[in-house]
C-alpha cells in the first residue's frame, strides 16, 4: 500500500507487521530506541548523584544527575566486559561502580578505576567511557533516546502551546503503575489511538467524555485526541480531555487537573508493559483515588482487546482493513510514520 493514501482511501498495516520477529528487531532498534520517550518524573532525578536504571528499546540505560546539576544518560554497559553500573534506582550516588567487577566511573562517564589492570599493555583508562545517550526535560519529565533524529523541541513542536502553562503548573508526581498487555507494542498504540471502540469496550468512559465532539489533530510527530469533560462527576472535574501521542511510544493524557504519562514499552513480539505515571495540580490530588480506580478498569478492558486483537492478527484470517476517516485518523498518521520507517530497509518494505 502506498504510505501516502490519503485517509479516505487508506487500510491498516499488515498484520504481518504485528507478528514477524525481524520487524519487532527492526522497530526496537530503528523506530523504539531511537525515539525521544518519556522514561520518568523528573523529581527522580531532582540532585546529584540521583539516578534511575532503564531500559529504552530494549538497551539499558542510566539517567542521572550529575553533580553540576546537568541531566545526564549513558548505556548501562560497562566498557569492560558490559556489566550493569546500576540495576535499581538511587539517590545521591557519587561514582557509578560496575556489579561485575567493580571498574569505577565518574558522574560524567569517565572511567576512573579499574582494579588490576596494570599489566594490561596499553591500557589507558582515559580513554575509556560509558556510551553518552540524549536526555532532556520537558515540564517535569525525564525524556530520553538511544540513538538519532530530531530534537525533542522539534518532536515536541506545537504541543506546549495547546496545553498552555495551567496544563502544566504545579503537577506534583503522585503514583507510577504498570500494565502488562499480551499484545505487540503497536496493537497497544492502535488501540490508544481511536475512541471509535469506546462505546464497545469501555461504555463507563463514553458516558463520561462527549464522544460526538472526540476530535483528532494530526502534528508532524505527534497527534491530540480531545474530548469536552461535561459534568463535574466521577474522577474529573468538568473542562477538556487531551490524549497526545508522541512517536513512537509516549503518551500525555491531560485530564482538568490531572496529568496521566503511559509510556508503551515492547517486552516481546507479543508482549508490552505500559508505564504509567500519575501527576495532580495542587487541590486536585483528592480525586487521584477515583482516578486510578478508573484507570484500573478502562485498562484491563483495552488489555482484553488488544489480547483479541493480536490473535487475531496472528490467524492467518486477516488483509488490512479499511479505517473510517471519521474516527481513525490517528491510527493512519502513526502507522505512516511506521511505514516512513519500514521504508529504510528497503523498496519492498515500503507497500505494507
Ligand atoms: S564488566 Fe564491568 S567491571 Fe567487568
Ligand atoms: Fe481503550
């Protein structure tokens, strides 16, 4: 299929998308690890030495800060032998220690230890370091990638000014949680990306968004599903819902009051935990009880389908599907992007 059909005459991807294990390799290392995400609340980072150990694309990393205050990430792979510098989260750390064999790293990467490498010809430990990756913080939030391509003030471009500074001020972290879905990552994302399946997986969520105004904005990396809040009841205040997807794999679900980041991490060619981090404005954090509970419940209903959803993309029973220009906006600008990617591996690549 051509990657630029307009919408109105535009199908789904392959379903062998969802099931081949060089595409799943193909997309952790060329679309995953090198997409700007959002990997934590940037109060786990907040001094010197603090320090978070993650994975982005399936590579781990370590994001910390370093004793100038400066933002700063490295592959979690010691130069020596690729022993872990940190398997958990840690305050105040002053030197990253490999669990392996204890070479010993500054704050800035540089290798300043390494015991009993004397007699080693050649050796010079200046000339040995952590492999740097980007990380930057945006309103509260750690993001990072492993690899190249745009900015995250590029990526990002346009979403500042429609959640405005009251989007924003004063969101305090208040609860991580995490989802296990037995679905590839994308289904997950697809999923995400309509509010077509609301009235039939999530009828508690459609009585309490507008569905007749869902709206979608498509960005150049990123699109913004709204929907009006009508009443002040249930978990939110009234006001309006803003459901951005930022490629590939971070979401910012604004809420009066409240900000929800789901991060979709691949944990196997069928398998993807999403990351879920909840932050409130000041006076809002007495709804965040109501507020997870709901999320508990519009979780395992999009987990049960997406579960369906990847069978049925493995039965060998299914040709891409034709999407409604009404609803499935979102789904098409994503899975373009997912073809402009497909496409560097090659010609063949570029017609599914
Ligand atoms: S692998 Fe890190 S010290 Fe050996
Ligand atoms: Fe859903």
């Amino acid at each position: 299929m051509d990657p630029h059909r307009p919408l109105a005459e535009a199908s789904a991807l392959a379903p062998a998308r969802y099931v081949e294990p060089d595409t799943y390799a193909f997309e952790l290392d060329r679309v995953v690890a090198t997409g700007w995400q959002v990997v934590a609340p940037a109060g786990l980072v907040s001094g010197p030495g603090d320090l978070i150990a993650r994975a982005v694309g399936g590579r781990p990393v370590v994001i910390l800060r370093d004793a100038e205050g400066a933002l700063k990430g490295f592959h979690n792979v010691c130069a020596h032998r690729a022993g872990p510098l940190a398997t958990c989260d840690r305050r105040g750390a002053r030197r990253l220690q490999c669990g392996y064999h204890g070479w010993t790293y500054s704050l800035d990467g540089r290798l300043v230890k390494a015991p009993e490498m004397q007699a080693a010809e050649g050796f010079d430990p200046k000339q040995v370091g952590l492999r740097p990756i980007d990380v930057e913080e945006w309103a509260g939030l750690v993001f990072a990638r492993a690899g190249d391509g745009p900015a995250l003030a590029e990526v990002l471009d346009g979403i500042p000014g429609i959640v405005g500074e009251t989007g924003l001020a004063g969101l305090v972290h208040h609860t991580a949680r995490l989802y296990d879905v037995a679905a590839n990552w994308k289904v997950y994302v697809d999923n995400y990306l309509e509010g077509y399946h609301l009235p039939f997986v999530h009828p508690g969520l459609t009585r309490l968004v507008e569905y007749a105004k869902y709206t979608t904005e498509l960005g150049r990396w990123w699109s913004l599903q709204r929907s009006p809040v009508p009443a002040d009841s249930g978990p939110y205040a009234a006001g309006e819902g803003l459901y951005f997807f930022v490629y590939p794999n971070t979401m910012l679900n604004f809420m009066p009051g409240r900000l929800q980041t789901n991060r979709v991490v691949p944990t196997g060619l069928d398998s993807c935990r999403i990351e879920f981090d909840f932050y409130y404005a000041p006076g809002a954090e007495g709804r965040a009880e109501a507020d997870l509970a709901f999320t508990d419940r519009i979780q395992e209903e999009d987990r049960r389908i997406c579960a369906h959803v990847q069978k049925g993309l493995g039965s060998g029973a299914y040709a891409p599907g034709r999407l409604s220009p009404e609803r499935e906006a979102g789904v098409w600008h994503w899975q373009n992007l997912l073809r402009e990617a497909y496409a560097a591996r090659g010609p063949a690549d570029v017609t599914r």
